[in-house]
C-alpha cells in the first residue's frame, strides 16, 4: 500500500512538473507577451524574477494537482470516499476544479485556466478508477 501511494504520488509530481515546463508555461508566458504587444503596444522585457515567480507559480499548482489521484488513494483506503460516491459528485468536481483553476492560473485567459482544469477532471477520474480499485471493501453486516 505504502509502495503504491509513494510511487504514484512520485510519478503524479514528476508528470506535473513534465505537464508545466513543457505545455503550460509556455503557454501562458506566449499569452502573456502576445498580449502585451498587440493589445498595448509594449516591448516586452522580462525580468528574471518575474520570469521565475511566473514559472514556480505554474510548476507548484500543477505539482499539486497531479497529487490528486495520490489523495483520493488515501482517503479511499480510510474509507471516507468511494468509487460511487466520486461518481455521484462529479459534477461538483468540475465547478470545484473549474474554480481553482481560476484562482491559480497566473494569466487571464480562458485557455491558461483549462490548461489547469482539464488535467484537475482528468485526474480527478483518474481517482475514481483508483478509488475502485484500492479502496476500502465495506463488509455486511450481519442481517443486512
């Protein structure tokens, strides 16, 4: 149990940060030059700190949404969530992902805010499979 939750807690920060450094940070850094230049009329000069809070920004939200999957395993295997129970509230789900995203996407537009909410349903499913598999068996009790 301990092996599987350390192995895939691993592998979901390492895809996160795969996921930010090669898709979502050059998105959302294009987004916001483009934006300054046509929509301004601005040089665009960017400055290392900005450059690098822009980026740990982007590494750490993702980091910790690919640590989904890894948490619903948790709470799975305590018996506070079922595969049923995700499924029946997954459209809460997305709001809840669609807001987050909201919240930490360091751009404006809508396509940077997907970038962070697509993967947060995606793994969010993720979860529900993990859940069905790993989770806790509930037992009958005796005249049920």
């Amino acid at each position: 149990q301990a092996l599987i939750f350390n192995m895939g807690s691993s592998l979901g920060s390492v895809l996160g940060g795969m996921f930010g450094y090669f898709i979502a940070f050059p998105f959302a850094l294009q987004f916001l030059i483009e934006w300054g230049t046509k929509n301004m009329g601005l040089t665009a000069m960017i400055s290392a700190s900005y450059y690098f809070d822009l980026f740990i920004m982007i590494e750490l939200g993702l980091g910790v949404i690919f640590e989904i999957p890894a948490l619903i395993f948790v709470l799975a295997r305590i018996g506070l969530v079922s595969a049923g129970f995700l499924l029946r509230n997954t459209r809460y789900a997305i709001l809840i992902a669609f807001i987050v995203a909201a919240i930490i996407t360091p751009t404006t537009d809508i396509p940077n805010m997907m970038l962070m909410a697509v993967p947060m349903i995606l793994l969010y499913l993720l979860g529900v499979v993990v859940a069905f598999l790993f989770g806790k068996k509930r037992t009958k009790e005796p005249g049920d």
